[in-house]
C-alpha cells in the first residue's frame, strides 16, 4: 500500500541540507479534549516541532487555527475525520500522541473505561500502522495497561511492530510523586526526583520512596503511597464529574513528548524517563512493564532494572504483578478476539 511506505519528515530530512528543518511531524489524536487542547499549546512551543498535526472527531480545525497564531515556527494543521482527515494527519508523523477518549468519573476506576476507549484506541491503532508505521506511538488513553497492548497487537497485526517505539505514558504518576515529596519534605520538587514503575492505575502504580535519598516514617511512606497511588481520584472528586486530569496530564505528556523529541530529533544521550514498555524486567510474569527507561533516536535505547528496593515496595510490585497481567491479558484478548 503506498502510505504505508511514507518515511517520515526526520528521514527525509536525512537527505536534506537545511540544518534548519531539523524538525519532527508530531500528531495528538484527540487534540479537542480536555488534554489534547493544553498539550497542543505545549507542543506549539517546541522548536523540535516542524508540522502540528491535531486529529479529533469534533473541533479542531478551530483549535489548529487558534493555535496557528502563536509565533512559534510550527505548522498547525487540523483534521477530523472527512475528506480522509486522519490519513492526512498521520502521513508522515514521527510522533504520534493519543489522547483521544472517555475520561473517568467519580467512583469509576480506569478500567471502566475500558468497554469505550478499548475500540477507540484499537481503530486510531489502525490507522497508524498504515500511515505511519514508524512513527513512535505514545499512548496516554486510559486503561493505559490495557491500550498499549492493544496498541501492540494491532502493530503486530499489520506486520509492523517495533516494541521500541511504543510507549504508555505514566509521566504524570512521577510528577505527582514529585510534588507530594516536595511538599511532605519541604525541598524543591527539582530535589524530589521519585522512580515510580509499574503500571498506570491504584495498585499498580509502585512509587520507589527508599530510592528517593530521603528518610520517611512508616506513616509517610503509607500516606504517601498511597497519595501517589491513587492521586488521579483527588482530581476526579475535585471535578465532580466534568472529568479527570486535563492540565497536569497535558504538562506530563508535554514533558514526556519533548525528551522523546530530544532523544531522537537532537540526538541527545543520557534522557530518561518512566515509561510503560515491552520490558524484560517482570518477562515471565508481565509483558509489559514501566521503569525508567533511557531514550535514544530509535525509541527505547535502554531499559532500566528496578534496583535496590524493600520489602514494603516488594509487597507493593508483588499486589500490581497479578492486577498488571489481567490488564494485558484484556488488551491482547480484545484485539485477537474473533
Ligand atoms: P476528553 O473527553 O476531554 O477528550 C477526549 C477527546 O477525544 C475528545 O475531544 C473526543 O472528541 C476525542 N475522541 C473521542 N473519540 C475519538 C476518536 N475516535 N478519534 C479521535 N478523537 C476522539 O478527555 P480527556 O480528559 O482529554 O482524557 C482523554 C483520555 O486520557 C482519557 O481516556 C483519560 O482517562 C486519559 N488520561 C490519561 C492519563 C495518564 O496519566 N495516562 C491522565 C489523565 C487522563
């Protein structure tokens, strides 16, 4: 098929002189929503950003033509789904974002999201591994243990899956465990740098305090767990049903685009970051897993282990190992189902 042997903007750009378009194509697929919107702001910031590709079922040629504004040098295009929107959008990607469907409402726990956002992801999925088979996929679409399975198996489907490039996005789980350090032990959140592995959601959401160089009580570390745990309900309650978190996902998906854009647009060496991945760590138990991983131009360069750690944070992995494998299995079994 002839979009699917499209190569990227970066690897035409291989064959260019211009230093100056040294520049990605980056899509957010659901890039009206509460996220979406304030990522996209983010995203026009970046330098490492040469076309602004927002995809939504609704909006966004509004959104891409308000953004296209700003003075950055980015292009801003919008596309819904008429006139083969999502083809356009995605042709040449080397990044692709989804943020696209139903987020959480009070007393609902992500995988009850599941029934919704399973095919939405699975169809966007799709499309990818058509259009921009290459491009890196990272997924912040709740159940993320679920979605970047299914992502997986769509991939793997179509014959193009490359388990370097594709990423759950748990960034917001370390910005949380951040700040909350920060504030219970009152030093900047610089100071407060928290590993958090695992997976994204209650249980499996496994902070790493003992590793924080700081020394907390029992009662921190219960409290705090838990806090980092299950934080995202904070917001939940606090929104009382018009939804999840929008702006603080944005800013973690924002940090977690512009290292990848680092690492594979600049080159840069060293970047790492907490992502859910295809890992060896947990092989036989669990397929995929987050730890910090290193970033480099091809995606996933180095995967870490999860180190030294105690018996509270083994009894932590040991509760999300069980939870993490039915989320996978789920994923998997929805896309290979009859
Ligand atoms: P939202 O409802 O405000 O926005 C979702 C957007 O997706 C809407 O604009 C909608 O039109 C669009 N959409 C729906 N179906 C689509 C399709 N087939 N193609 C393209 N776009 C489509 O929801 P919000 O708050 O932006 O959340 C989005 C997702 O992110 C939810 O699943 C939520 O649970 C998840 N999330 C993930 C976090 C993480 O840490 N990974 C944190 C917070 C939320």
């Amino acid at each position: 098929m002839f979009a699917s042997r499209q190569i990227s903007s970066i690897a035409k750009r291989a064959f260019s002189t211009s230093a100056s378009s040294n520049a990605a194509k980056v899509a957010v697929l659901g890039a009206s929503g509460g996220i979406g919107q304030p990522l996209s702001l983010l995203l026009k910031q970046s330098k490492l950003i040469s076309h602004l590709s927002l995809y939504d079922i609704v909006n966004t040629p509004g959104v891409a033509a308000d953004l296209s504004h700003i003075n950055s040098n980015s292009k801003v295009t919008g596309h819904i789904p008429d006139n083969d929107g999502i083809k356009e959008a995605l042709v040449g990607c080397d990044i692709v974002v989804i943020p696209a469907g139903v987020p959480r409402k009070p007393g609902m726990t992500r995988d009850d999201l599941f029934n919704t956002n399973a095919s939405i992801v699975r169809d966007l999925a799709s499309a990818c591994a058509e259009y921009c088979p290459k491009a890196h996929i990272l997924v912040i679409a709740n159940p993320v243990n679920s979605t970047v399975p299914i992502v997986a198996e769509v991939f793997k489907k179509a014959g193009v899956y490359d388990a370097k490039r594709l990423f759950g996005v748990t960034t917001l789980d370390v910005v949380r465990a951040s700040r909350f350090v920060s504030e219970v032990k009152k030093v900047t959140t610089e100071e407060a740098n928290i590993t958090v592995i695992g997976g994204h959601s209650g249980v499996t959401i496994v902070p790493l305090l003992s590793q924080s160089g700081f020394k907390f009580t029992e009662d921190e570390v219960k409290a705090l767990t838990k806090r980092i745990q299950f934080g995202g309900d904070e917001v939940v309650t606090a929104k009382n049903g018009t939804g999840s978190a929008t702006l603080s996902m944005a800013f973690a998906g924002a940090r977690f685009t512009n290292s990848l854009l680092e690492a594979v647009v600049s080159g840069k060496k060293g970047i790492v970051e907490p992502t859910f991945v295809e890992s060896p760590v947990f092989e036989k138990d669990v397929q995929f897993f987050a730890t910090n991983v290193e970033l480099g131009p091809n995606g996933v360069e180095k995967i870490h282990p999860v180190g030294k750690i105690n018996q509270f944070e083994q009894g932590l992995i040991d509760a999300a190992i069980p939870e993490l494998k039915n989320n996978i299995a789920k994923g998997k079994a929805f896309v290979n189902k009859a």
